[in-house]
C-alpha cells in the first residue's frame, strides 16, 4: 500500500488566495483526519470523518476552513481566503476503525501564506 | 478540555543510555494513549499504545507505563542509539477524540 497520499507537498500562496489540499487516505480506512502543526501549538485536529460524514469539526479555526470528502478514497481541506497566519504543515491521517484507533499519516503539505 | 504536558521541549541523551520521555495530563483519564515518533519533515509515526487498564507495554527496546493515578505515562527507550533521535509525541484518546500532545525531542549523542 502506498500509504496516505497528500497533495501539494508545498504550497506558497498570496494572502487573500484560496487553497485547496489534497489527500488519499489508505484503502480500506473508514476514518480520516485533518491536522495543523505549528511549532507554538503542535498538531492540533482540524476535523474528522467517519464513513465520509465529517464527525467533529471543532478544531476547525473559522469559517474560513471548510473540508469535504466526497467518498472513501478522497478528502480536501480549502481554505478561503487565505491569511499569513494558516502557515503551517497540514496533515491528514486515517484509520481502520475510528477517532482512537492507530492514526497512519501523510507527509504533509507545508503552506506558506505571504 | 484535556491538556497535555510532555516533560520537556527537548532531552539529550549519551548512546547507549536509556531516554526517559513523560506525558503528564489533566482532567479526564484516557481510554488509552499512543506514543508516534516524527522526524523532521514527515508525518508521526504509530509505536505503542496502551490502555487504561495496562499498566506496561513493551516493543523491542521501547516501554511505555501508564499510571492512571498519577496521570502520567512514561517511554523509555533502552540501549538508544542515534538513530532513535527524533521528537516524541503522546495522544490521548477521551470521549472518542484523540489529543496529541507538543512532543518532545530526543538527541542520542554518539
């Protein structure tokens, strides 16, 4: 298995701007999870799906953030418009059964929002 | 809302030793707790989970303790070597979510 895909790996957007990640999670997995990492405040949960229903989604910052998963092989995390302060890693992990279970996670996508 | 305090931001260790890492948290008890590991530039990566009613879990060289009195687990890694350093994290999962915590980071000195 190829693991948990993300896409772009790096991002670098004017203010303002909307950007879109990208993530596959691993085949199989029924739970997904989007996380932000900062150095001031760690890797905080942005939200995540069961069975592609979003199930939490009180990590999410403001309205400005907004994530879908369409189906079980694909999730994306928009954030419109951009501000300097969503510079951060952007994670997404899954899991076989659910919010506690082993997390397996991608390599991130590394935004910078000038 | 659950807070979490890895002991400390970063620990240097001499090769050969064994590294000490805490989680201390507050509030609620975990169901249980999950230590990754994470290198510079990727994702944390799964190691040990361990769960309330445990009170030690061993992999290989590593060992992790839970002490639901005391609110505190510890990971040890025995014998480490330059190739264990890297940052720590602890994850709590309470009332089905899971918190990491800021991690610690761990420098084996040849």
């Amino acid at each position: 298995d190829a693991g948990v895909i993300q896409s772009p790996r790096h991002e670098v957007t004017e203010m303002g701007q909307e950007v879109t990640l990208r993530c596959k999670p691993i085949s199989g997995h029924n739970s997904l999870f989007w996380y932000r990492q900062t150095m001031m405040r760690g890797l905080e949960l942005l939200i995540y799906f069961n069975n592609n229903v979003p199930i939490d989604d009180s990590g999410m910052p403001e309205d400005r953030f907004s994530a879908k998963m369409p189906n079980a092989s694909f999730s994306t995390l928009k954030i419109q418009p951009s501000e300097p302060r969503d510079s951060a890693v952007y994670f997404c992990a899954s899991s076989f059964k659910g919010g506690g279970e082993t997390q397996y996670f991608g390599p991130g996508t590394r935004l910078l929002v000038l | 809302s659950q807070k979490i305090e890895q002991n400390s931001e970063a620990l240097n260790i001499q090769e050969g030793k064994t590294a000490t890492l805490t989680c201390n948290y507050t509030n609620y008890s975990p169901a249980y707790l999950q230590w990754y590991r994470q290198d510079p530039g990727r994702g944390p990566v799964f190691l040990l989970l361990i769960r309330e009613n445990e009170k030690e879990k061993r992999k290989e060289r590593l060992k992790v303790t839970f002490d639901t009195t005391l609110k505190q687990s510890l990971f040890h890694i025995t014998a480490s070597q330059p190739a264990d350093s890297a940052t720590y994290l602890c994850a709590l999962y309470v009332y089905q979510k899971v918190t990491f915590g800021t991690g610690t980071k761990l420098q084996v000195i040849p």
